[in-house]
C-alpha cells in the first residue's frame, strides 16, 4: 500500500510543477521558487507527523548532474548560430566570463577580509558556486522578455555554468599540479573540444540511420555515459553536450560542401524535433524533482540567523555591483536593464558546493548562506522580470502558441516587443 501512496505523491508533485510553470509565467515568479516553497511545505508536514526523511543529499546531486545535462542540451537545442548572432553570442561569453571572475574574487576577498578563514584558497574555493548564473533558473524565466534580451540571458547563463564548472575544476587540480595548471587546462579544453566534434558528428550520423523506434533514450544515455566518464577522466564534458546540441540544431552550419551528401537534413529535422520534444520533457521532470528535493533539505530558520543574512546580504551586494558595471561596459548605449538583476544563483552552486572537499569547507561558510543567496538571487530576478517591458496578454497568447522552431522569420515579434513596454 506504501508503493501506491509513494506513486500518487510523485504523480501529484509532477502536476503542480506544470500548473507552476502555467503561473509563473502569468505572475512572472520563477517556477524553482514555487517548487523549493512546495519542497520546504513537505519537509514541515513530515516533521509534524514525526516522519523521518532518509538522507537526500547524494539523490538531490545525482539528480542535479542529470539535470545539468538536460538543462544544457535544452539550452543548445534553442540555439540558432547565425552571422548576425556571432556579436551577440561574443558579448554573451565575454559578460559570463567577466563576470564570473569579478563576482568570485570579490566574494573570496569578502569571506577572506572578515576573517572566515586565512587561506585564500579555501576562501576562493568557497566564493565559487556562489558566482555562477544558473540557466536552470534562467531558461524557463524569460521566454517573454523581447528575442535580444532572451537569447542573450541564454547564452549568458549557459556560459556561466560551463565556464563555472570548468574553473571549479581547475582550482580543485591547483594543489597538484607542480605549477603546470595552465598546460593541464589547456590542453584538457583543446582535447575535449575537438573530441565533442568528432563525437557530434558519429553521433549524428547514427541519429539519421537508425530505423528502430526506440532511438531517443539510447542517445540521451550515450550523452550521459560520455558526460560522466569526461567527469572521471577530468574533462570539461559539458562541452560535449553543448556542441551536440548546436550541432543537431544548426545543420546548415556544422554541414556543408560534401558532409550535405553523407547527413540527410530532412531526416535529421524529423527526428531532431522529437529529440527535442523529449529532451524538454525529461529536463523538466528532473528539475521538478531536483528543487522539490532541495527545498526539503533547507533549514527555514538557520536562513535568519545574523551571521547568515550579513554575509548573504553581503554577497548579493557584491553580485549584483560586478554585474553591473560589467553589463555598462558592454552595453553602454542600452539600458542595463532587466539583464542586471538576472542572476540567480540554483542548481550550479549547489553541485559544487556539495564538490567542495570536506577539508576546504569553511565552518561559518554553511548551507544556509548558500540557500540564503539562492533565494535572495531568485528574489531580485523576480522584481526584474515584474518591471520589465512585456507584450499585452493576447500578444503573449499568440507567442505562446506560434512555432518558432519552423519561422525563421520573427520581426512580428522584435515589432511588437519594441511597441508595447509596460
């Protein structure tokens, strides 16, 4: 009878994710906020019951790595390279990167000036997860903004988490590596980027050749074991993910001269977007499960501690400073505005605060700072998706429904996007 309860309570959990994702869109509140209050509701009604909840650290990182996975794919796969994208796509690298390094010297130099700790290292190590911009927030928060603006905060955030990813890695192979950390890293991004081409392209040649139906999990398993076993071989794997997704949404670009003749684009396009289907699918189900879960092992009342909202409060300061003048220096005759307070912290800083080796943790460095940041981070994208410029309520209808995916064409959209502001 347990089974039967278990099975209905993750049958309902899934249909108020998609009701949320239904209200978030129409109060502009991002759906992770809606799913960690619902995990941190479930968390209060075990406790009151005296029901004992297992140890779920270890299932909310695998399923975090699984939803990274996703989220990235997902990501690539709304991509579109084009010649008038190349300065947007630049601009969008140069900001993550910029950013990621101004927000996590800053953060160290603040946990290492209140004397946190006196080793700059762990104080570097520490500030890290805390300065990368989490897609899986960012992505299903801006679908409404207008196409420059969204597909900038996509590109951004989904640098952020692979450029996050890589330097945590890097400062983490630091103590041993006898001063060759930059022939290590080099040589390991050069590697693993000319590996995820060739890699793409047998892929996708398979992709097109197989005549079973059951086609769509053995290629989304064979991403995950390539993207676990670059993990146990120390390589930037989220590469891989991110070039296959570009490359199957971009055939016109990754296929020409004589590879026209060997990748048959109508065959590729047929199956990519049930890929496609598939892939939304999935990432939306382990991120459902991911926040829910991590909004259980929030503690509520450690988020109020003192020492917790003065460094909290500290760190967003210094997060949304950097973020600042960084997105002035590139957009200097634009308004900042609403990208400046797009930067919410979520799945990224979680996996690797839980990466963080034991001996490099610090003490007063805890959770709670961290579930401090996310939902402070959350909070201010909130108020920047709520002032932002929008499109009427039928305008939004029509967009909700029109398919992107077949129309290259979307000056409907730049048009009413530029004429109607809140």
């Amino acid at each position: 009878m347990e089974s039967y309860y278990f099975i209905l309570g993750l049958s309902i959990l899934i249909i108020f994710s998609y009701f949320f994702d239904i209200i978030s869109k129409k109060i502009k509140i991002p759906s992770v906020l809606l799913l960690m209050g619902t995990g941190i509701l479930i968390k209060n009604i075990f406790e009151q019951y005296e029901i004992h909840l297992p140890e779920l650290r270890e299932v909310v990182n695998v399923l975090g790595l699984v939803g990274l996975l996703l989220i990235v794919l997902e990501a690539a796969l709304e991509l579109k390279i084009t010649r008038e994208k190349r300065v947007l796509i630049t601009k969008a690298f140069l900001t993550a990167l910029l950013i990621l390094l101004g927000t996590s010297f800053s953060i160290a130099y603040l946990i290492y000036s209140m004397g946190l700790t006196h080793d700059f290292y762990m104080a570097y190590i520490n500030a890290l997860p805390l300065s990368v911009v989490s897609s899986a927030i960012v992505i299903p928060s801006v679908h409404f903004l207008d196409e420059e603006k969204k597909e900038f905060l996509i590109y951004e955030s989904t640098f952020s988490d692979i450029l996050g990813i890589i330097a945590f890695d890097i400062v983490l192979m630091m103590p041993g590596s006898n001063g060759n950390i930059l022939g290590k890293v080099g040589g390991n991004i050069i590697l693993t980027v000319i590996a995820s081409f060739l890699i793409g392209y047998f892929l996708i040649f398979l992709f097109q050749n197989i005549k079973t139906k059951i086609k769509f999990f053995l290629f989304l398993s064979i991403l995950t074991s390539l993207f676990i076993a670059g993990k146990i071989l120390h390589l930037s794997s989220l590469i891989l993910i991110l070039i296959f997704g570009l490359m199957l949404e971009n055939f016109d670009v990754f296929f020409r001269g004589k590879l026209q003749k060997i990748y048959k684009k109508e065959i590729i396009e047929n199956v990519k977007e049930q890929f496609k289907l598939i892939t939304f699918e999935m990432a939306f189900l382990i991120r459902t499960f991911f926040f829910i879960l991590f909004g259980m092992t929030i503690n509520i009342e450690g988020i109020f501690y003192e020492n917790v909202y003065i460094i909290g409060g500290f760190i967003l300061l210094l997060t949304f400073l950097v973020r600042y003048f960084n997105l002035r220096i590139f957009f200097r005759d634009k308004s900042p505005f609403p990208e400046v307070l797009m930067a919410p912290r979520g799945l990224i800083t979680i996996l690797l605060y839980y990466k963080i080796p034991e001996e490099y943790k610090i003490p007063y460095f805890s959770q709670e700072v961290i579930t401090f940041v996310i939902l402070g981070s959350a909070l201010f994208m909130v108020f920047g998706l709520l002032f932002s410029k929008k499109t009427t309520k039928e305008e939004f209808e029509l967009y909700e429904n029109f398919d992107h995916a077949h129309h290259e064409d979307n000056s409907l959209w730049e048009e009413l996007y530029e004429n109607h502001e809140k």
